[in-house]
C-alpha cells in the first residue's frame, strides 16, 4: 500500500479522480473516493499489492503522475512507517480551495454550532437577542470553532475517538462567544460604524447596549468554561479573555508611537488574536485526550497561524478596498495604530515618521503615508513574516496522523496566505 500527501487538492470545485489498474491490460479501473486521498491514503483494486499501479488524474489538466505499488509499506494507525511520498501536481495550475470547501469535513458540526449560538446567547433578553442576530449573522466564517472541531477530531483519531465529546462542541461555543463579545468591544472602542459590511452592534443599538452585550457574553461564556470542570481548560481559556484587555491597553498606549517594534507589535497581535486561537487548538486537544506534547504543538499551530492571520490581515487593510474590507480602508493607521507594513516602511523612510507624528493634520497626509509603505516594500516585508508564521504553523502539524482534518489544517494555513497574493 502506498501512502501518500495529497497537498495540492481541491475538493468539490475541481475535477479529481484516483484510478488503480491492476497489471493486466484488460484490467478495469475502479475509483477511489477523494476522502481516502485526504486521509492521506491510495489503495490497490481487491486490497492486492503485487502490480498494482495507481493513477492519479485531474480532469482539467489531465493525467499526472502513475505510482507503482510492488512494495507495500507497514501501516500504523493509517500512517506510512517512513515519509509519505509528495503528490506533487502542478502548482501553478492549481487555485487554492476555499474556505468553505476546506470545512466540508466538520459541516455538521457547525451547522449543530450554528443552531445553538443564538439561543445560548438571546434566550434572556430580547435586545440581547437582536445583538446576537445582528452579529452572529453578519457574515463570519466560524474559523476559530472550526479549528475547535478540526483539531478536536484529527487528536480523536489518534486515540481511537469515534465521536466528539459534549466538551469538544462546548468548547466551540465558547470560543466563538468569547470572539464575538471581543468583536463588539472593540468596534466601541475603535468607534467603528461598519463590520463585514454590516452596521455594528453600538451603531444600531448605542454604547450602552453594545457593552453590556459584550460583558453578557464574555460572563455565558465563563459559567459555560466553568462547567466543563476541567482546570487547565479554564485557565487557558480565562487567560484569553486577560489577554484581550492587555492587548487593548497596549494598542491604546502605542497609537502614532513610530518607536514601536516589530516584537512588541507580535505581542500585542498575540494578545488580541492569536491568544484565541491557541487556545481553542490546544484546549481541543485536551479533551480528546492525547498527550502533552501534541497538545502542546496544537497550541504552537494556533499561535503561528493566529499571528500569520493577523499580519495578513494588517497587509489586506492596506491592499483591498473598503467594500472588500467591510469597514474603510487604512481604518488602523488613520488611528495611530501601527502595524507590521508601517513598521517595516519606518525602517526605510523618514519622511513616514514625520508624517504620522503629525497625526495627519494636513489634507491628503494619510494617502501619502500610505504611498509611501506601499512604495517601499512595507508590504512585501509584512508578506515574509506572514509566510515564516504559517511556515511554523504547518511545521507544528507534523505530530498528527494523515487525516482529512488534518489537511484541512493545513490548506487553512495555506488559504489565509493566498489572500495577500
């Protein structure tokens, strides 16, 4: 049996069939699904090894690579003894699969997610529930859930898991109430009127509300941590919620500082984003059991790919438009807030410094600024620290088995990067 890596798929949207042939020319070809690809498994016609050959083909770019299966390998728990064989397709050709596609495998699972939100959140308050109507359906994808249940069943795996926990699906909850209630404060916060394109929960409801909304979702989501009973669970989750409020204070203490450095910006984006997701990975792999090590990588995934989302973030609010964006472009440096592509462009140009120093006072200044990072290379520099943190995050993958899950991790890390391309 051959055991293959198949990082250059993309399910749904494309073409893709696995065709095994067996040695003689009248053999017939039988298919094999796209999911035992994912799993990172081909197998032979009738569970034969001798002579077999299998053959890889992409309708839209035609047939691509034949693998002879004479040797079979030793498998353990699904995994090739030695380094699984690359499936090296054409990169070029290939269009990085979307989010949704990449998410297929956990569907159910937020859908059940999804049915759940609202009433956990709106049951005992109707203005509540209008808050939480407006912002759970304002377009998000559910990454940070999605990463719960992706972690939560690629670690399953590794333990013999069938099935997630009660845990597991709590846990998801719990990460996106505390996502969405960080959301809401710091729209307050930043006074914006826009979110995915959506007028905000303190634009329609005012201040008041939208901060007691916040407080009410950030206390659910505590009594729901603390009725999982697991203490390391609860001490890693509560100190996300710290952390949000650290972030904050830095960012706010920080705005138009043009001696901010790179290392302080990473902690502060740790703080405010990819302290969650940390979490989320890592408290997954918790209650699925495995060991501390491969927990304790889950976390260093979720840190990476949180860091690397967040720089690619700060790029896209330099390179999209606003009605991309959802919200006005450059919103973060109009507010003195600095962030990798500016850092980078101080390095090279002086005049930037003058500039946000100046706090934009003169007309036409923040599109100058803006000229100036695009100018000289703020933006390819930030790009480089992005793909050396998605590097990392895919590194920290290696612990787990071959899975569609995990490849889903993966091409996740991968699909973030592609928005900056």
């Amino acid at each position: 049996m051959m055991s293959m890596t198949c990082h250059n798929l993309e399910f749904a949207r494309r073409g893709l069939e696995f065709l095994a042939y067996g040695s003689s020319s009248n053999a017939s070809p039988e298919r094999i699904s796209v999911k035992d690809c994912a799993k990172g498994m081909l197998r032979t016609v009738n569970g034969g090894y001798k002579g077999r050959k299998l053959w890889c083909c992409r309708r839209d770019i035609g047939p691509c690579r034949v693998f002879s299966t004479n040797t079979p390998e030793i498998l353990l728990n699904g995994v090739a003894a030695g380094p699984p064989p690359v499936l090296d397709l054409n990169h070029e050709s290939r269009k990085p699969a979307s989010l949704n596609n990449l998410l297929e495998v956990v569907a159910e699972d937020l859908q059940t997610l999804n049915k759940n939100l609202q009433s956990i959140v709106g049951a005992e308050n109707p203005v509540l529930m209008s808050a939480a109507e407006q912002i759970f359906g304002a377009g998000g994808k559910r990454m940070r859930p999605a990463l719960v249940f992706l972690v939560s069943r690629a670690t399953a795996e590794i333990i013999g898991l069938k099935e997630l926990t009660k845990e597991h699906r709590r846990l998801a909850e719990i990460i996106e109430m505390i996502h969405t209630a960080s959301l809401i404060h710091d729209d307050v916060l930043d006074e914006s009127d826009m979110r995915r394109g959506k007028e905000t929960v303190h634009q329609l409801y005012g201040t008041r509300v939208a901060v007691l909304a916040g407080d009410f979702m950030f206390a659910q989501s505590s009594w729901y941590l603390a009725n999982l009973e697991n203490l390391e669970v609860i001490k890693l989750i509560s100190q996300v919620i710290k952390d949000f409020a650290s972030g904050e204070i830095k960012q706010a203490s920080s705005l138009f500082d043009c001696d901010v450095q790179l290392d302080e910006y990473l902690l502060k984006s740790y703080y405010k984003t990819a302290s969650l997701i940390a979490a989320s990975t890592k408290g997954a792999a918790i209650f699925s059991g495995v060991d501390s090590e491969i927990s304790e990588q889950m976390y260093q995934y979720g840190k990476n790919f949180g860091l690397s989302f967040q720089v690619v973030d700060d790029i896209l609010d330099f390179t999209q438009s606003a009605e991309d964006l959802g919200k006005p472009s450059a919103s973060d440096l109009a507010r003195g807030n600095l962030t990798a592509p500016v850092i980078f462009a101080l390095e090279k140009e002086t005049k930037l410094r003058d500039i946000i120093e100046s706090e934009f006072c003169e007309s036409g200044s923040l599109e100058e600024a803006i000229d100036i990072i695009k100018s000289c290379g703020g933006i390819d520099k930030a790009r480089e620290l992005a793909k050396s943190k998605a590097d990392l995050a895919v590194k920290n993958l290696q612990c787990l088995p071959s899975s569609s899950f995990r490849f889903s991790l993966e091409e996740m890390v991968k699909n973030s990067l592609e928005r900056i391309k």
